[in-house]
C-alpha cells in the first residue's frame, strides 16, 4: 500500500494539530463515500418530490420542453374557461330565441283571430299585438349573459378565442331579435288596426317572415354551440396529453429511484468498510517505521 506521506501530526507553536495525513486508499474511500452521500441525496429528493428533473440545473434540456408543454396548457386551459363562457352566453341567446318565436306565434295567432271580426274586436286585437310586440323587444334586450347580448338592439358581436393564442378565433354575429330587427311592424299606425283583412294579412306575412328569421338564428345558434363544445373537449383533451408529455420529461420512475436508492446504501456501506480497512492498514505500517 502506498502511504502519501507518515502518519504523524504536524504541530504548530501553540503545540495544537494542523493537519492529519491520510493514505491514498483512505483518501478514495472519503472521496467514495462523499459522492455516494451526495448521490443518495439526489435520490432521496426526487422519491420525495416525485420530480427527476425540478430545476433547471438538473437537465436544462427536460426543463425547458417541459415549461413549454406546461405554457401551453395553460393557455388551452384559459380558451377552455373562455369557451365556456362563450357557450353559456349562446346557449342564453337559444332560449331567447325560442321565446320571441313563442311570442311571434301568439302575434299570428291574434291577428288570425281578428278576421271576419267587428270593427271594436279588430282595435282590441291591434292593440294586443302592439303589447306582445313590444315585449319581443324587451326580451330580445333582455337576453344577455354577463356583457354579451346577441339579440339586442344594439350590441357587438361574440369573438372567442379558441386556442389561447388568438390564431384561431370564432366569431358569433349579433341579430336583432327585437321587433324592428324581425321586421314586425305595428298593427296600429303600420297595418291601419287591422281595420281590413288585406291589413290582417300583411301583418301575418310580417310575423311569418319573422319566424322564418328566428329559426334560421336558432340553427345558426346551435352550430355554434356545437363547435365550443366539440372545441372545449378538444383543448380538455389537448392540455391532458400536453400535460402528460410534459409529466413524462421530468417525472421520476419511482421504482428506478428506489433500486438506486438501495444500491446508494451498498455502496455507502461499502465505502465505510473500505475506509476502516484502509485506517488500519495505515495504523498497522505507522507501527512498522
């Protein structure tokens, strides 16, 4: 065995030791021992925290695609939220349009009624289809979720944002859905109080049309809603598997980390023996000079 230098402390003038000289084999057993310490620490951090890679440090490659694909998912995950709330509001202005259809129906209802009728019976129903027509006004106002109103007067239209970077956006169309947006007129001042059948029919026509209008919203309505549900799954399904991915770079295989834990104590237990073995070979050539 090859001794570095004796085994005999060095003492300065308060008669205190400096330094210990130790073997080269004492020497590579601390130094084992050292990097096995240091190696069951990192082994026991990550079965701790479950995490192979927690800073960048450890592998800054795994780090960064890792926060990139967790970036996205966040993003995804914020469309998703706004996609909900989009689908909220159109599925808000659907049950708007049913009613101003059910309303639109009680208009050709009295109107159909007052043919063939008395002068007095034709005032009164003019003045009733003049009521309900300003209800589908108010209703069509009234139909909103949060600042959005699709069947107002007066309102912009919907922009959703589908992939939380704005490449891809879809627009719903605001329509009036109030009277003057149907294209329902009034029964007083614009079909003379339905004082004539021709003035009946004119106002029939008008509620038709506007029915027609109402149904061809409603269809556009539920493709729209059709599309951010099927979107909203889709980026619920995305930001999974980006997550996943994600997972996969800096996750630790915990079964992995477990064997190298327990090799880590073989080598510690190892390390220590070789070091005893090592001070006493020391002790044993100190006793021969």
């Amino acid at each position: 065995m090859t001794v570095v230098t004796a085994w005999r402390p060095r003492l300065g003038h308060s008669g205190a030791m400096s330094d210990i000289a130790l073997t080269e084999a004492a020497r590579s057993s601390l130094l084992l021992l050292q990097r096995t310490a240091d190696a069951r620490a990192d082994t026991t951090r990550r079965l701790a925290s479950g995490l192979r890679v927690e800073r960048p440090v450890d592998d800054p490659a795994d780090f960064f695609r890792a926060d990139a694909l967790r970036e996205r998912v966040s993003d995804l995950l914020s469309a998703k939220d706004s996609i909900g709330q989009a689908t909220s509001a159109v599925g808000g202005a659907l049950v708007g349009v049913e009613a101003i259809e059910d309303l639109t129906g009680q208009l050709k209802g009295i109107a159909l009624a007052a043919q063939g009728g008395s002068a007095e019976a034709r005032q009164a129903a003019a003045q009733q289809f003049d009521v309900i027509r300003q209800q589908i006004t108010a209703l069509a106002n009234d139909v909103s979720f949060g600042s959005v109103a699709l069947l107002a007067e007066s309102s912009g239209n919907l922009e959703v944002n589908l992939d939380g970077e704005g490449l891809s956006d879809l627009t719903i169309e605001n329509h009036n859905a109030g009277s003057a947006g149907l294209g329902i007129g009034s029964a007083i001042s614009d079909f003379n109080g339905f004082s004539t059948d021709a003035d009946i029919h004119s106002a029939v026509a008008g509620v038709n049309s506007a029915i027609t209008t109402l149904r061809a919203r409603a269809s556009s309505l539920g493709n729209n809603v059709s599309v951010l549900n099927i979107r909203e799954r889709f980026n619920d399904d995305l930001a999974n598997t980006l997550e996943t991915g994600a997972a996969k770079l800096v996750n630790a295989d915990l079964n992995e980390e477990g064997a190298r834990l327990v090799s880590t104590q073989v080598r510690e237990q190892l390390g220590i023996e070789g070091l005893r073995v090592a001070q006493q070979s020391a002790s044993i050539l100190a006793s021969l000079i």
